[in-house]
C-alpha cells in the first residue's frame, strides 16, 4: 500500500491522540530466552466469545521479532501510580527489566506486579497494518485488581473519573445571576468547613484551636523552623493570627524557641504525631467513600489549583525531608 496521506503527519497524530485509551505493557521472551516488552496504547478488547484482544506493533519495534516468534505474550493494564513503569518500557530496546520483580506466565512470558488486570494471550492471528503488525490474541487467563487507571490523552498522561450521575447541571439560586452550586468558593468552602467539622473534636479534645493545630502541623515539616519560614507558609492563611498561635503552643510547653527559631518539643512531636494520625484516618474514611482514583484525582487537582492560586505554598514544604 502506497503513502496515500495527504494530510499533515503532526495534526494527524495529535487527532489520533484525541482518543483516551488506557495504557499496557506487553511482555514475551525473545528467541534467547530473555525478557522483552514495550508500552503499548493500541490494545482493545475484540470478542468474549472466543476471548479475543488486539493490539499493534510497530513495524521498526526492537521487540517485533520477538513478539512474531514467541506465540505467547502478556497484557498489563495499568495502574495511575504506574507511570514510571509505562515510560521505562516506552524507552527503546535497553534492558528494561533491570532490578523489576517478575512471575514467569504462560509459555515463561514475564508476568509483572502491581497492574490493574493481566491477560495471558496466545497469538491468534497477525494481520499487516501499514506501518504496524496487528496481534490478535486468544486469552488464556486473566486476573485483575481493583485500582484508578492510568489514562493517556493528547499525548500524556491523565487521570481518569467517574461522573457523578446525579450531577446534570449546576444547581441556581433563585436570583438570576448569584452563585450556582458549581462556584468554587462554595464547592471548597464547604467541602473544608464539613472535613474540618469531623477533625475539630480531636482538636477539642486535645485543648487545640485550629489555627494552633495548623501551627503545629507546620512545625513537624522541619526539625527547626525560622520565623520567617513560617510567617511566608502561613502567609493568606493565618497571617498575624500565626504568631498568636505560635505563642500560644510555646506557653503550653508545645513548642519553644531556639536560636534559629522554633521547634516542637517532646509533648509537642507526640501531640502532633497522635492529631495527625486521627486526622489522616479521618481523611481515609472520606476518600474511601470517593474510590482509590477519584481521591488521586481529587488531591491532583488540589493540588494544582494550589499551584496557581497560592504559589508560595510549597515554600512551606522546601528543605522537607
Ligand atoms: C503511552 C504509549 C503508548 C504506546 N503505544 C504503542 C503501540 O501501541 N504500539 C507500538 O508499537 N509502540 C507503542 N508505543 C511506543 C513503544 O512503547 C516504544 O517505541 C518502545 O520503545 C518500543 O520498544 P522496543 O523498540 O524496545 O520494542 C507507545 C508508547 C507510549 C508512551
């Protein structure tokens, strides 16, 4: 088949790229017996019954002869927090399972961990597709994992939710031109007041304000805080409020002063390490209501937003361990 494209080869990768997929790495063992795979996008599901899937493998792959002599190959779907394992195997011929932990599948196809679902496959069929060869594949087995998915979308990855089906549109006020019940002030605001309602009797318990308790929290970031350090991580949050706070755990013998600024004290570390760790349960109560991807996506998102709207923010976290 000749070049028959009269269109522009960029624009039509970045159309092709307007379709998400998931991604996978498929693996096989070459004719020495060693380990091969690559990233792969292409693969889609093709019949139930016989179990089919397909994918396709660049004519210019390291890998083609491999895959076309081994009759056995393996599809890992991945998870979102497996990223550096899709980049790893989308880099060219080196030895791409150096210090990975693997089990041996069907036909000794390397099997890897961790992924979301995993599809032993015997070829079935290989058609001529262009540039690429088409692998249609019969399974064999499969297991899975429940876990967020990791997306690739205009050519990077992205992360994949699910809509909440009783959220159709925005809900109005009754006073053309007010917030709707999608303006961000109101979806932040009170998603923090309602979080931090089930957070404060901890608080309570332990005798501490908020904004002691977000003092507090700042002060286990670093073994010795400047002031200034912590005047520019509370700045637009607590601002003169910090200092107040401050003075006030210093008082209760929670934190004191050093020469290059303050530091928590024994009862302080041990109030703010029980706190924290209620507070974190808390949270994974929240977010298991949410599901594995939807709180990545959420935290994501957070913290972009955070990015752009309070940039100073990682200056707190600088110099953490
Ligand atoms: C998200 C993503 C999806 C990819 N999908 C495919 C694909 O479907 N088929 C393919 O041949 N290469 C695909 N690649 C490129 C290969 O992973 C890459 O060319 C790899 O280096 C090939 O390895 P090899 O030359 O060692 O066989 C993809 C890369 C990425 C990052």
């Amino acid at each position: 088949m000749g070049n028959t494209a009269a269109f522009d080869a960029t624009e039509f990768r970045r159309a092709l790229g307007s379709f998400a997929t998931g991604v996978t790495i498929i693996t096989t063992r070459d004719m020495q017996g060693e380990p091969v795979g690559l990233t792969v996008n292409s693969f889609s599901s093709v019949s139930l019954n016989p179990p089919l899937v397909l994918w396709s493998l660049a004519n210019n792959a390291l890998s083609l002869p491999a895959f076309r002599n081994n009759g056995h190959w393996a599809v890992h779907v991945l998870a979102s927090d497996q990223e550096d394992l899709s980049g790893r195997f989308a880099r060219r011929g080196e030895n791409k399972f150096a210090g990975l932990d693997f089990d041996e599948g069907e036909g000794g196809v390397p099997l890897l961990r961790g992924c979301m679902a995993r599809f032993q496959c015997r070829t079935a069929t290989l058609y001529e597709g262009g540039d690429h060869l088409i692998f249609i594949g019969e399974v064999l087995s499969f297991d899975r994992d429940d876990a967020a998915p990791l997306v690739f979308h205009g050519g990077g990855y992205a992360h994949a939710t699910q809509r909440d089906p009783a959220h159709t549109s925005p809900k109005s006020a009754w006073l053309d031109g007010s917030f709707s019940g999608d303006f961000l002030g109101y979806l932040l605001g009170r998603s923090h007041f309602r979080f931090y309602a089930q957070i404060r009797p901890l608080l309570e318990q332990a005798g501490l304000s908020d904004e002691e308790f977000y003092v507090l929290s700042a002060l286990t970031l670093k073994q010795r805080m400047a002031i200034n350090d912590l005047d520019a991580g509370m700045a637009g949050v607590l601002d003169d409020g910090s200092r107040d706070a401050l003075a006030s755990l210093v008082a209760r013998g929670l934190a004191r002063s050093v020469p290059e600024g303050y530091e928590l004290s024994d009862a302080g570390r041990d109030c703010a390490l029980r706190l924290i760790s209620a507070a974190t349960a808390v949270e994974s109560q929240v977010l298991e209501r949410l599901g594995p991807g939807d709180a990545q996506v959420l935290k994501s998102l957070l913290n972009r937003l955070l990015t752009v709207i309070d940039p100073g923010a990682a200056a707190l976290w600088d110099g953490a361990p």
